[in-house]
C-alpha cells in the first residue's frame, strides 16, 4: 500500500495508478462502517482497479472549535486497517498541504444543504463541498463511496457533481449499524458509557415512528419522547423532509425521512430512517 502525504506527492503516485480508481473520503478514526466502504470500493474498481482511501480532518467543515480539537485521529491504526481491508493507496495530508493560508475560494452548495444539519451547522457543507471536490481533483478519482448515514452530505455531493459536470460516479452505502442498532460513527468513541448505553434510543425512536406515526409533528413528539426518556440526550433537530428535496413535510405523500441530531454531552451523532407513503 502506498502513502501520499501531500496533493503533490498524491498527483504524482496515481499518474502510475491502475484505472479505475475508487476514492473513499474519511476524516480517519476509522471503524467497521468504514472499511464497508473500504470493501464496496473495491468491488467497484474491480480486480484491475485502484482502491484509494483519503485520510483527513478538514477543520473549514467544522463548526465547533470543541469538536475539531477532540475529533480522534488514531493514524497508525487507521493505516493498518487500509491496509487490512485491501486500500492501495491512502492520502494523508495535513491541513497546511491542503489550505493555503490566505485560501479564498469555497464551494457552496445553496438549496438542499440550508436545512437540517446545514442549519444546525453554518459553514459545514462549505467545508465538506470544497474539500470534496479538492479530494476528486488530486487523485483524480472515477468513483467514490460515501455512506448513507450521511444522507445529506451524500445529496449535496451527488448536487455538486451534477452542476459542476463532475466525472465522478457515487456510489452509496447504508449505514453500518453496531448490534444495539447505534449508527457507527468515528464519535461513538467519545461517549461515556452511561451516554453510549443511552443512544440506541435514537434507532429506536427512528423505528417506532416510522411504524406507527401519520404526520411529522406526531413523528417528531413521539421520537423526541422516546429519546429524552433514555436519558443523557439533547435534542439537537429532530425533522421529517421529503427524501429528494430535504425540504420540510407535514406528512408523508411520497417518500420522506425523519432525521435525527442528538447530543451527548458534547458529541453529536446523527441518523435517519427512510418512511415511504
Ligand atoms: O463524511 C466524512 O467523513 C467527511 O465529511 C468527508 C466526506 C470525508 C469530507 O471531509
């Protein structure tokens, strides 16, 4: 496997790279959800292909200053688990290679990234949006594999590949679940145990309401019920929007998704649960 740690060094390596080449952006600290896009990756670029894994914590998709600085980079570990799960090649830049320091230009994503964590979050899809296409342009990547659990970073990105003619193909992944159904996330490692006993709820909640509620209000009560009563939680959304154009819905005509935002003490994770009419 080999090691890029600069947009340079990367451009250079994948000049010799066998085609296709399959990226999979991650801010590393990287957990069995992961290396299922790992996988699916490979399966993409097929037997010939190059399967790459971009490794970095962009600190412009950061909101909280808290949350950047306590995000876990574990690097050694995150290199073996490439390595492990067949990775070719990993970029592993550090912000000062990426960002120059008087850096001005961003991508903004206008319409499907104002709600929901957009709102929640300002200046995150900013972020996400202009290191993503940085990522595609350096390794000059065909396909990438982002996961599910991420919807809407997953329908901004597919918008930005649409209005800006990227030759990207991406490919979805569901949501790899741990067997309590908490979505797995790179944060999941900052919970105490009394607050990653609790969050569970949030599947939980998302599985009643779909089962059961009729409009978004009741929805929302019912899941935020079902949360708050495990204990530890504050809500940070909790929204149910039309699943193309993430705008709000009162009910479900076509299909929607309730999502979720809950923190933990200071960690914040996120799911969602697809409702069909
Ligand atoms: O989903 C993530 O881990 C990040 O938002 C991404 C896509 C790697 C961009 O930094």
């Amino acid at each position: 496997m080999e090691i890029a740690t600069s947009g340079q060094e990367l451009r250079r390596m994948t000049k010799a790279l066998k085609r296709p080449m399959v990226l999979v952006p991650t801010m590393g600290a990287l957990h069995a959800g992961h290396l299922a896009l790992i996988a699916k990756a490979r399966e993409v670029a097929g037997p010939h292909g190059t399967t790459a894994v971009s490794i970095f914590v962009n600190p412009i998709q950061f909101d909280r200053a808290s949350d950047l600085a306590a995000y876990p980079r574990p690097l050694e570990d995150d290199l073996r688990a490439c390595e492990a799960a067949g990775a070719d090649l990993v970029f592993a830049p550090d912000a000062a290679s990426m960002y120059a320091p008087d850096r001005s230009v961003t991508v903004t994503e206008s319409l499907l990234s104002r709600g929901l964590c957009g709102a929640a979050r300002p200046g995150h899809f900013d972020g996400v949006c202009t290191v993503v296409l940085k990522l595609f342009l350096l390794s000059g990547c065909e396909a990438a594999v982002f996961g599910e659990k991420d919807f809407q970073q997953l329908a901004v990105i597919r918008r930005m590949v649409r209005d800006l003619d990227l030759p990207v193909e991406i490919v979805a992944h569901p949501t790899v679940r741990e067997p309590d159904g908490l979505a797995m996330s790179s944060r999941n490692v900052r919970l105490s145990p009394e607050q990653r006993a609790a969050a569970p709820a949030i599947r939980r909640a998302l599985l009643q309401v779909a089962e059961t509620s009729s409009t978004a209000a009741e929805a929302c009560a019912t899941a935020r019920a079902i949360i708050e009563a495990s204990g530890h939680a504050r809500i940070d959304y909790l929204e149910m929007v039309d699943a193309e154009t993430l705008q709000p819905v009162e009910r479900v005509t076509s299909p929607a998704l309730l999502a979720a935002a809950v923190f933990y003490g200071d960690v914040r994770l996120i799911d969602h649960i697809r409702i069909e009419p």
